[in-house]
C-alpha cells in the first residue's frame, strides 16, 4: 500500500490526509538544539559538515512534527563554492569583498559542478533520504537568478540595489550573461540535490519585489523560467515552489515563470491570489512570522485565519509568510503545525 504523503499531495493540488506544514527557516536559530550543535563562525562551515547539516535538519521535524525537511543550506553556497568571494557574515548575511561590477567578474564565476564542488551537500542530502520517515520528503532549494545576484552585485545585502538596477540598465548584454550564469548554478545545485533524494524544490527569489513588474518581465522571468523548464524537464515528479517576499505585484509573472506551487508573503490573502490567477491554483503560504513572536494564542487565531481563507482548498502548504524569526518560541510553532493537522485531517 502507498504510503501518503501530505506535502506531495498538496503540492500537486490532491487532497491531503492534512494540511501539510512547514517553515521556512525552520532549522535555525529559534531552536535551543540548534544553538547547542551550531558552533562559530559563517553558516557555509557549518553545511560543509554533513553530520552536522544533517542534524539540524531533522530537528525542527523532531520537535515540530512539521511535514517536510527543508534542507540545512545557503542560497551563495554554489557561488561560493565556485570561488567568487562571497561568503555569510554573521548578523549581516551574504558578503563579497570583490562585487561583480564589470564584463572581467564573468570570469570569477565558471560553471558549477556538484559532485565536486558541493559533494558536502550532496552527502547531506544522502544522509537525510535514508534517516527521514518516508511520509516526511525533503526539500531541496537555490536561490533564483535575480536574488543571486543581487547579492553578488551588491557585495552585502541592500535596501536600494542601486548597482544592481543600474547594471540592468546599462549595460543589458552582461546583465543577461550573468543571469544565464545563475540559472546554471540553480538547476544544477536543485538537480544534484533531487538526484541524492529529494523530493520537491523552492526557488528562493527572495528580494525579487523590489523590482517594477516590467524590469522582472524583462531582466528577470526569462531566467527564472529557464530553471523552473529545466527542472520540469529533468524531474517531472518534482513539484516546484517559487517564492519571494513584497511580491504581490509581480504574483502573475512569478506564476507564469511555471512552478506548481506559488509562495505568498503575508500581505496577499490566498483568496486574492486565487481570484487573479485561477481557482486550481496551489499556494505555500501565509500566516505572518509576526504573529508567532506575539504567543501561542495570537498564532492560533492568525492560523485558523489563514485556514479560513483557503477555504478547504485541497491546493495548500501551510506556513509562514517568510521565515521563522530567531526569538520565536520553538512552543508555537510547535502549536501551530498540531492545530494545522488537527483543524485540516481528513
């Protein structure tokens, strides 16, 4: 007898034994066992260990019970991997000393090969596949071309991207070459993990809404959808989440990029989304990570919210609408995803 699986259910729109859960950052700081395990230094130290990455990916599904594994990684881990120079500084997040700034940087970024490049992650991934119950996948993820970027051209993370737009608008030749680039590491980085046991994928194009819906049509869908082309090709069984934060205007075109699943932020009701696209549409998404830092009954409350506006809709991930906050407590969250079961068993 097949085993059910509510997180592949949902994510290829059947109906589910129950809602399925689970967050985005869920291995991480907000767990007291994971800073007992985590050690100093740069997160990309800690994933080149992959007892250790393995470790902190199984405890949120341990202690939460949640219904998938997101697995323990960074969105610059193939660039870095590749030697371009950056790496994630501790309370600032993704650094590079040499930004990518002209046509001379497309030589610090040759292409990526994970077997030998990333054969720590892989490893990871190995280790998880055979140590995960079976109804309990594994989520591999990259981040998109544009994020990826972003990161590079910057050198640290902005609020701005004063580099990154002036790049895209003067000089639109190279701006596609690095974003060709980009789209290799992230099929290549989501291929290799699927290929050692994962099950699904997110494609992180996490700052892509600060971008105008025409300059992502034009600098930034082409590449996006070249992933999601790939990866459908590649692994056909693999459903696809795409997600991004303060995107409500790009929601069309994110969708049109060709995930089987579309990440909402907090600011979009799934209803809404389902009106502008299409009632089938499949959703991860939304209560907002704020409510989980305000207790146990507030996220309840903004949880059965979130419920009532799927509206029983087969088509749905539970989780939040970007990632867990490192001062969350671990109780709630914990809460939250036995209220999901409860509420949504079928």
């Amino acid at each position: 007898m097949a085993i059910s699986i509510p997180f592949l259910d949902a994510a290829c729109g059947r109906p589910a034994a129950h809602t399925p859960v689970w967050f985005m950052r869920q291995a991480g700081r907000s767990l007291p066992e994971y800073r007992a395990v985590r050690g100093e230094g740069s997160i990309l130290d800690a994933i080149k260990q992959p007892q250790l990455a393995a470790e902190i990916t199984l405890q949120p599904v341990r202690r939460h019970g949640v219904d998938a594994a997101v697995l323990y990684s960074d969105i610059v881990v193939p660039a870095h991997a590749v030697g371009f120079g950056i790496d994630v500084a501790p309370g600032t997040g993704p650094v590079a000393a040499q930004p990518f700034r002209s046509a001379a940087d497309i030589d610090r970024l040759r292409p990526f090969e994970p077997e030998t490049d990333t054969a720590y992650v892989l490893e990871t991934v190995r280790l998880l596949a055979a140590a995960l119950p079976p109804e309990v996948p594994l989520l591999a993820f990259a981040g998109a071309p544009f994020t990826v970027a972003s990161y590079l051209v910057e050198g640290r993370p902005s609020r701005t991207y004063e580099h990154t737009k002036a790049l895209m608008h003067t000089d639109e030749a190279l701006w596609h070459r690095l974003m060709e680039v980009l789209v290799q590491y992230a099929v290549a980085s989501i291929d290799s993990q699927l290929r050692h046991g994962a099950r699904a994928f997110q494609l992180f194009d996490s700052w892509a809404g600060a971008l105008s819906r025409a300059d992502y049509d034009r600098y930034v869908l082409p590449h996006s959808r070249a992933v999601f082309h790939a990866l459908r090709a590649a692994h056909p069984d693999a459903p696809g989440i795409h997600f991004g934060i303060g995107c409500d205007h790009l929601l069309e075109s994110m969708y049109a990029a060709g995930p089987n699943v579309l990440g909402l932020d907090w600011r979009t009701p799934i209803s809404a989304a389902r009106e502008r696209i299409g009632a089938d549409l499949v959703v991860q998404g939304n209560l907002d990570p704020a409510l989980v830092l305000a207790g146990r009954e507030v996220a309840l409350a903004g949880t059965d919210g979130v419920l009532a506006d799927n509206g029983g809709h087969p088509g749905h991930i539970f989780n939040l609408g970007h990632g867990v906050q490192p001062t969350s407590h671990p109780e709630v969250l914990t809460a939250v995803v036995a209220h999901v079961h409860e509420r949504t068993r079928r």
